[in-house]
C-alpha cells in the first residue's frame, strides 16, 4: 500500500497542478485531484510554488488554512463516494444535494464530518468509527 509522507503529498499536488497547466496528461489519482484543485483557485499560487509552500508548518491554533490538507480530505471524500464507503456514504451526500448544497459545499459538509471522526479517534484514542462519522452527516441532514 503506497503511504506518502507529507513531502511527497504536497509534491503530487503541486505536480498535478504543473502537468495541467504544461497540458501534460494526467494519470491515476491525478485526475481526481485536478478536479479538487480546480475547485479551490484561491491554492493555485501554492500549488504553483512548491519550492516555498512545501514545507511551510500551517499551525491550527494560528488560524492558516492548510491547502493541502483540504486538498487531501476533498480527494478523500471523493474516493470514499466512488466507492460508497463507508457504506451510505453516497446517499447521505445525495441527500445533501438534493436539500440545495452544490456539490463543493456538500463535500464541505461531508469534510467537517470526516474530520470530526478522526478528531475523536485521536481524542479517545481509538479507531476512525464510521458511525460518528455517518451520524455527524444525519444531524446535518436532520435525520
């Protein structure tokens, strides 16, 4: 299983960004991250920068965005939606379209969720639970 460090994450960002604009092709996972990346035009300076931006530190309690990590949770969210996993995954986000989000702010939706699975799973020390996940995903929905 391929398992990136930080730098090499931030790399394939940055190349996918670079292939795109030189109208190289784009093969494997870079075609679903161009999709992300075309939807955030506020990191394609970053992207186009990598000799500054790739090791830059984004501290949470100073308040900076980390492009890259919301790159990667958008790209996250797709490959568990093509794969409706976890299971009801793709429905829930449906639901979240057909009650008026686009599909960047349902991703956003579905992103905040993620994210707060994984918080508690650092905070209590256990597992990713799905569950959190999917409720987190039922109280947006009102379910």
């Amino acid at each position: 299983m391929f398992d990136p460090d930080r730098e090499q994450v931030r790399r394939f960002y940055c190349e996918t960004w670079r292939k795109y604009r030189d109208r190289e092709p784009l093969q494997g996972s870079e075609t679903l991250a161009i999709e992300v990346i075309l939807l955030h035009p506020e990191y394609h300076g970053v992207l186009a920068q990598p000799e500054r931006y790739v090791d830059r530190d984004y501290p949470p309690e100073m308040g900076a965005v980390n492009p890259f990590l919301h790159l990667s949770v958008h790209l996250a969210i797709l490959e568990q939606l093509s794969i409706d996993q976890p299971a009801g995954i793709r429905s829930r986000y449906q639901k979240l379209l057909a009650s008026g989000l686009d599909a960047h702010d349902a991703q956003h939706a579905l992103g905040e969720c993620l994210m707060e699975m994984i918080w508690q799973a650092q905070h209590h020390h256990t597992p990713p639970d799905a569950a959190v996940y999917l409720r987190c995903l039922d109280d947006k929905l009102g379910a």
